[in-house]
C-alpha cells in the first residue's frame, strides 16, 4: 500500500509540472511479454514434451492411490484385517512415491524454467529498449502498477513482436 501512495505521489508531482504535457508515457506487462513470445511458447510445448511422461506416472499414482482409498472406505468393516493392512500399506506407499515424484518433477521443471528465463531474458530487455527508444517514451510503467489503462499506451504487443523478430 505504501508503494501505491509513493508511486500516486511521484505521478501526482509529474502532472504538476508543464513538461509533463510533452512527455510520452507508454505501459507493459513485463511478465506477459515474456510469456506471449514465440520462444516461451515453444519452450512450453517442449517442456510439455519432456515433462509429460512424469506427469502421467504421476496422474497413474494417484488415481491408484485414490481407487485404494475408496475401497477402504467402501470396504469398511468387510475387509479382513490383514487385507485391510496390506491396502492401507499400500496406500501409504503410493502416498509417498507420490510425494517423492512430485517434488522431483517440480524441481526440474523449476531448473528447466530459470534456464528458458535466463535465456530469453536478454533478448526480452533488449526488445523493451528498442521498442522505448522507437517510440521515444520518457516514462514506462509495469503494468501491475497501473490500475487503468487506454489500449495505445499498452506497449506490450510491440515489445512482443519485437522480441519475435530478435533471433
């Protein structure tokens, strides 16, 4: 809150001034840039590729861990004990290599993320300072720090589309 009253203030203060009249002020969605370009969405498909047998033997345990579950409950009382300790056995290892899987395929994928941002990141910071310069802003705001904006100021298509065209 105390951001949004200082950044209220320094915008208040620009307005005051007569060279505010003359200044080009523009907007973009940092993150959205990034997110929309043509190498975050192949990055996408690619991590969609490499995580995705994962991601099924995830999906596969628990499903098998729930259809133990619903035994057990459904069973009740009808279950002998030592069947009843076997499934619930079973369960809790399910639960486990759950656990254990999961942790696994979000630390990889949270590497394979810092990589594709390392990566993208210079050419993304390099399509924002082209874009700044051809339009010859004198101020640009992240987009989260603005509550409303026209359409014409939002400078993330360009940056985007820029960002496509940098190899």
């Amino acid at each position: 809150m105390r951001k949004l009253t200082q950044l209220v203030l320094i915008f208040a203060a620009f307005m005051a001034t007569p060279a505010f009249a003359e200044m080009k002020i523009a907007v973009l969605n940092y993150q959205m840039a990034l997110l929309e370009s043509d190498a975050a969405k192949k990055y996408a498909v690619d991590a969609e590729k490499k995580f995705g047998p994962q991601l099924t033997k995830l999906k596969t345990l628990e499903t098998d861990a729930k259809n133990i579950q619903d035994k057990l409950v459904k069973g009740g009382d009808k279950v002998q004990t030592a069947e009843r300790e076997r499934m619930e056995l079973e369960f809790k290892q399910k639960a486990r290599d759950f656990q254990f899987q999961s942790k696994e395929l979000n630390e990889a994928k949270a590497v394979a993320d810092r990589e594709m941002l390392k990566q993208l990141k210079p050419k993304l910071d390099q399509a924002v300072e082209e874009v700044i310069k051809k339009g010859a802003f004198d101020l640009v705001f992240e987009r989260g720090a603005v509550i409303d904006v026209k359409p014409q100021y939002d400078i993330t298509r360009q940056v985007i589309e820029r960002m496509n065209q940098l190899r």
